[in-house]
C-alpha cells in the first residue's frame, strides 16, 4: 500500500499535468482558479485507497480521482453562489473574483468534465457500475444540499433529518469515491459495498466533529473563528440536541439568545453556555464514536489482509484527532 503522501503527490502531479487551457479562458480560467485552491484533497486519495487496497497499479484510477475532485468543487462553486460566500479556503470565491454568471457556468462544465474523466477508465466494461455509483450519489449531494437550504427556514429539525442531510452532502461522495476505486482496483461487490459503509460511517462522524469543532474548538488548530454556526443559527447536531432537551428558563434562554442579532459574541457566548449546561458536547462526542466504531467494524469486513487495511485506519483516526 502507497503512503497517504505518496497518493497526495500522485493525485497533484496529475492534476497538474491536466489544466484546462481550452478556449474561451473566461469557462475555464474559474476551473483552474478552484482546483488550485488546496484543500485536504481527501476524496481523491480515498478513491486511490480504495483501488490500492486491491491493485499495486493505480494509475488508472487517477483519471477517477480527478473527476471526483472536479465534482466536488463544482458543487462548492454552486454552494458558495447560493450561501453568497465571500471566502473559500481563504480566498475570494470564484463568483466573487469572476462573477455569478462565470461562477454558474464554470461550474455547470465542470459537471460535465467530471463525466469525461469518468469516462477514461481502462476497462470499459467497468464503466456502467462506476457511472451509476457516480450518478446515485451525484443526485443525493444534490438532494443534501436542498434539505440544508430547506432547514434554514424550518422552526422544526429532528435530529435524524439533520444526520441524513449530512449523509447525503457530505457523506455519499466519501463512501462513493472509496466504493469506485475498490472496483476500479478489482474488488467484488462485496467488498466494495462495506468499503462504501466504511466511507458513509466516516463521513457522518466527520461532520458530527466539525458541529463540535465550530463551537468549542481551539481557533489555532481548528482553522478558522468558532462560534460561527451559532451566529448563523444553522442548525447543527449541537443546536437540535439542546432545543429537544431544553426546558423552562432553559429553553427561554436559548431562544432569547438565538433571536440576538447586534452582538454575536454575547450570542455564542450564551448559547455555548447553554450547550455546556445540557452537555450536548459530550452527546455529539458520543454519536461521533459510535459512527467511527460502525466504520470499523465495515472496514474489517473487507477481505484482504489487514496490513493492507492499516493505513485507511490511520486515516481515519488522524481524521478524527483535530483538536476539541
């Protein structure tokens, strides 16, 4: 098995050797821009997991992992135009540098590279069960991202709408990535469909640490000011959990500080205190282990020898050990 780093340079070194210098610059300036903003590049290196977990040749999986890519920033050009955000990854948006329109129609052919890098697989017999993978999970990251808007004007989440909105933004294109490149690799079915729960159950746990990173996390190591979920109101894990359980003076105090809207940091300092009282905290933490732990237990599952599977373990937990 390739080292994480190794994969990360693979995956680089072929992203770079495929910028896109097609006419008119003004389609594909945006592309290039977005692609080379950084990030974890983690979807693309699980796909590459996956396929090494079967084949020591996993160079015909790079075109699959960069279609991966692509998609996924497609859908953060289409969201930060939605959310009007002004940054990602610490830099101007692509509809804030290039426009709206650019950002619309940058992303819409992404959607479509996406699909012609699919479409470079070595095996063409394999084509029709990577593209409805892809297809199925292209529709739910779709479908996560309407539930998400649509919660935003909800007065009422349950806890289990909020869980399967982040499986399906957030967790499907993980659990879909790993599942491609195991077949793309020479997995049987099997294998791949717990190398899928293994992504899906990963995913779910990620998110649950973000909605707790967000509000109690160390600034420095998290990355970014805390507190920001709360300001926005957006209903995380944390916000759900305490407006079940929140009673009397409780839950006037909750909703007193969540209509606040001239000083954010009374704001989150009061509803923080308020989750501290309820230890939603410990509650998230608990749900985050327990989706962590059904990961592992698919990730045993599969069947080669565990050496092989060491390093997506590793992966896993350093996922899982940012700092609270």
């Amino acid at each position: 098995m390739l080292s994480v780093e190794h994969l990360q340079e693979l995956f680089l070194k072929y992203l770079k050797k495929e910028r896109f210098h097609q006419s008119p610059v003004e389609l594909y300036d945006p592309v290039n821009y977005i692609l080379q903003l950084g990030g974890k590049r983690l979807r693309p290196v699980l796909l590459l997991m996956g396929a090494n977990l079967f084949s020591e040749k996993i160079d015909h999986a790079l075109p699959a992992a960069l279609a991966i890519e692509i998609f996924h920033n497609f859908s953060l050009v289409h969201d930060d135009i939605m959310d009007e955000a002004p940054l990602r990854r610490g830099q101007p948006t692509v509809h804030i540098k290039y426009g709206q329109n650019a950002g619309i129609l940058s992303g819409d052919v992404m959607l479509i590279l996406t699909y012609q890098y699919l479409n470079q697989l070595q095996d063409p017999s394999q084509l029709p069960a990577i593209l409805k993978i892809f297809n199925r999970l292209a529709v739910e990251v779709c479908e996560g991202q309407q539930y998400d808007m649509n919660f935003e004007t909800q007065e009422s989440v349950e806890i289990a709408g909020y869980l399967k909105m982040i499986e399906l933004k957030t967790s499907v294109l993980i659990a879909g990535g790993l599942k491609m490149g195991a077949l793309i690799g020479g997995a049987g079915e099997k294998d791949a469909n717990e190398l899928y729960e293994f992504g899906r159950n990963i995913g779910i746990a990620f998110q649950l640490q973000d909605d707790i990173l967000d509000t109690f996390g160390d600034p420095e190591k998290f990355g970014k000011k805390v507190g920001g979920d709360i300001a926005q109101n957006k209903k995380t894990f944390l916000l759900l959990s305490s407006m079940e359980q929140a009673k009397g003076q409780d839950r006037a105090n909750l909703m007193a500080a969540l209509s606040q809207t001239t000083d954010p940091t009374k704001k989150i300092q009061a509803v923080t205190n308020i989750y501290r009282k309820l230890k939603v905290k410990e509650q998230a933490t608990e749900l985050m282990d327990d989706y962590l732990q059904k990961a592992f237990s698919h990730l045993d599952k599969v069947k080669v020898e565990p050496s092989r599977k060491k390093l997506l373990r590793n992966l896993a937990n350093q996922l899982m050990m940012r700092e609270i």
